[in-house]
C-alpha cells in the first residue's frame, strides 16, 4: 500500500514539474555529501541539501517540500547503509525513475564495519575518515559525469583537487591524534557514530547507543558506561550536534554521585555539520575541529584554531 502511494506522488509531481533553468540540479541528503558535492560539481551544479545543521539523518522523514526537490532533480545523492532509514523505501523507488545514487555504499566492502544491531547492514559513517570518504567522493564525481558529461573535464579536475584536500586533513588527525596518551585513548558519546574513526586512529569508541539515534539506552548500558568512566578515570565525554545531550549528562551526574569528576570534552558533529556559512560547515572543517576536539580534550596536543587556523570562524 505505502509503495503504491509513493509511486502515486511520485508521478503527480513528474507531471507537474516545471523544466528547471540551465544547469544540473542535485539534491543532497546530507551536508557531508552535499558539500563534497559542491566542491566537485563547480558553478555546473545547483546543489540541495535536505538535512541542515543538527538535523539527524537517522529519524529523518522527508517533507512534502523533499518529494518535490527530489522528483525534479537531476541527480539524487544519498549515503545509503541505511543512514536514511525513513527515506530508504522512497528513495529506492525513485531510482527506478531517475538517477539515485548510494553513494557511501561505493566504499570498498573490506574497509566496512558491521554492528551487531543490524544484521546483514553496514555501519554508515563512512565520513568519519578522509581516507573512506576519498571512495565516497570519487562515486559522487562519477555520478556528476554520468548526469552531465559534457562537464565531465570540470568534475574530474575539482575532484582531484578535493582528494588532495582530503589527504591534507587526514594526515593531520592522524598526527595530532596520536598525540594524545594512549590511556586515554577512549571516546564516548551519544551514539556509535565513531567506529570507522576509532578504527583509524586506534581509539576505543563507546556509544550510549548504537549506530542509529533510534536505538534506546538503556539503564544498564548508562550504568555500565559510569562504572567504566570510574574505574578507568576517564575525564572527558562528548557530546554529539545532532543528538540529545541527556544521556551524556546522565553519565557525568553518575560518575559525580561516585566521586569522581567528569567533563564535557567538547561537542562533535557526527551525524550533520556545522552551521551553513562557517568552516566547521564544510566537509573538511567537520573533520578539522573533530580532530582538534578530541585530541585537546583528551590531553593530546593541537592547535586551537585547528589545521586551517579557521575553528570557530566564517569560511
């Protein structure tokens, strides 16, 4: 029934959509894949992003507004992994009509990670590592060629540009990571959204829950997590731009009724960036204050203003 009905809507807002000007126009669903997106397509692109700042991509649903943008679209970019879980049906029957792409299921299949909470799934946040995101950005520069050949010289030589940024940001988390004393190697936050980036840089990454927000935490996970930040004197949590702060906080008040003091190391964009208009809006700023955050909050060594001087600043 609910396929028959997208279907529906789908074909009622083909008919109606107007002829769009000159240009090819991309609908994102995130910032980390529409910003990559604009670094490669240029001025020959008009790019959309459905999901803004804060906006967590795991309980999205799409607006009536997204149908139409999508529908009308060139080209349709999605991470795919089931990130988009609510939009996942949709978007799926839109691909039989127009060209959808999943462009994070490009990455290779060695380099993914499972989770026990999904079988037969992939963890998502492949974005959480330059290196995997090169693979990510190559299948969007791939899908721009396919939409629009005639730009295919513009893509491929924005895309190599954007891989030469990519590899400059990647060696710096791992320099000023390793920075950080390996005992204190260990990140906890709202979610596992950073499993690939602790597989990198060798750190131990703890989640309240799991690799989606819609997973529930419960008391005994909370429990344990305080006992472990007691234990271990871990003194530094983080909290996560795109998911409550309650359960994080839940942990400090648990380890303070112990004795022992625990802070908020700083606030990490996992699931979505910064606010449009500044560096940690891009892409390559998600990554750079990241980096910076943790290995300072963690006793590591790194510049407060980060690889570009531009933390805390406008791009």
């Amino acid at each position: 029934m609910f396929r028959r009905l997208i279907a529906t809507m789908l074909l009622s807002f083909t008919l109606t959509a107007p002829a769009w000007a000159a240009g090819l126009t991309v609908v994102a669903t995130t910032g980390m894949i529409g910003d990559t997106a604009r670094q490669i397509a240029g001025d020959r692109a008009e790019v959309q992003v459905l999901m803004g700042p804060g906006v967590d991509p795991h309980a999205y649903r799409q607006t009536r507004t997204d149908i139409v943008a999508m529908t009308r679209a060139d080209l349709v970019l999605w991470n795919g992994h089931y990130l988009e879980a609510q939009l996942e049906e949709f978007l799926l029957e839109l691909a039989t009509r127009k060209p959808v792409v999943a462009v994070a299921e490009a990455v290779e299949a060695e380099r993914l990670l499972s989770h026990e909470d999904y079988e037969g799934r992939f963890d998502p946040h492949v974005w959480m590592v330059p290196e995997l995101w090169e693979q990510v950005a190559i299948a969007i520069r791939d899908a721009l060629i396919a939409a629009d050949p005639n730009g295919a010289a513009t893509y491929t030589a924005n895309a190599a540009a954007f891989e030469q940024e990519l590899d400059r940001i990647g060696t710096y988390a791992k320099e000023v990571l390793m920075t950080v004393p390996e005992p204190a190697r260990v990140l906890i936050s709202a979610h596992d959204a950073f499993g690939y980036f602790g597989a990198e840089y060798g750190f131990e990454v703890l989640g309240i829950q799991g690799i989606s927000t819609e997973s529930e935490a419960g008391l005994r996970r909370i429990e344990e997590l305080v006992d472990l930040l007691v234990t271990r004197e871990i003194g530094a949590v983080f909290v996560e731009s795109s998911v409550s702060d309650r359960n994080v906080r839940a942990l400090i008040e648990g380890a303070a009724a112990q004795g022992h003091t625990v802070t908020i190391g700083g606030e990490l964009f996992s699931d979505a960036m910064g606010e449009t208009g500044t560096y940690e809006g891009t892409y390559i700023g998600m990554i750079d204050h990241n980096a910076t955050v943790i290995t300072r909050a963690l006793g590591g060594q790194a510049p407060a203003m980060g690889l570009n001087t531009q933390l805390g600043g406008s791009s």
